[in-house]
C-alpha cells in the first residue's frame, strides 16, 4: 500500500476547480488522456495516452466540498480523495491516493509513481485554470 498526497492553491473561486476537476466530458486539459468513457454517473473509464485504462466509481460526492471515488485497474487497486476549500479568496485542494499495487514487483514504484502522477495532474490543473 502507497499513500500520496498533494495540496495546492489556486486564485480561482473553488466552483471554477471544481467544475474543472469534475467535468468527465471536457477532460482536454489533462495531459495524460486520450479519452474518459462515462459508463453511468458514478463510473468512468480514463484511457491514457499510453492506451492503460483505469476504471472509476464514485463513492463520495459533495459538490465544491469533496469527490471520492475507488479505482481499478490492472496494476492497482485504491482509493482517491479530493478535499476543495476556498479560503481568502482562493481555492486550496488535497488530493490524497491510497494505492496497492497488485503485483508485487511494482510496489516499490508505486509511490514514486504516485507522486509523478499528481504532480502532473496539478500542473494540467494550473494550466486548465489559466485558460478559463
């Protein structure tokens, strides 16, 4: 089991970030994707640009507060959690990722891997905003 987490701030109103983050069908912004498949309102599917595909299914979803949802895919099974608070006039988030890789030889990559991802994926974030 691997635990990440990421915090970050931007100067935007905490509905902006989460309209971004949530909005399976404008996934653009993210670097990563090919394409997102909405399989109901709680589940999708992220096809990466490496043709990898991860399934999603929501577990928690209080709108601008918090969005949770378990993964799935054939490397890793976890948990992601996405903390939203605007305060002083910005939104702040935290992103936290509970991963366990399921074959053992990948376990030691796993948080470096964690850690790449995020770090990513708040860079897209930052850009998203930029363009809003």
């Amino acid at each position: 089991m691997a635990i990440s987490k990421i915090k970050a701030a931007f100067p935007y109103p905490v509905q902006t970030i989460w309209d971004i983050v949530t909005d399976l069908k404008q996934y653009q912004w993210r670097s990563d994707l090919s394409r997102v498949e909405i399989l109901t309102p709680q589940q999708f599917v992220e096809h990466a640009k490496d043709g990898f595909t991860t399934t999603f299914t929501v577990t928690v979803c209080q709108p601008c507060e918090r969005w949770e949802f378990d993964s799935e895919n054939d490397n890793l099974s976890g948990h992601w959690t996405g903390v939203f608070a605007e305060r002083d006039g910005q939104t702040e988030i935290e992103f936290t990722e509970d991963v366990t890789a399921k074959k053992f030889f990948l376990r030691p990559f796993v948080k470096f891997y964690l850690k790449k991802q995020q770090a990513q994926y708040v860079s897209d974030l930052k850009t998203a905003c930029a363009h809003k």
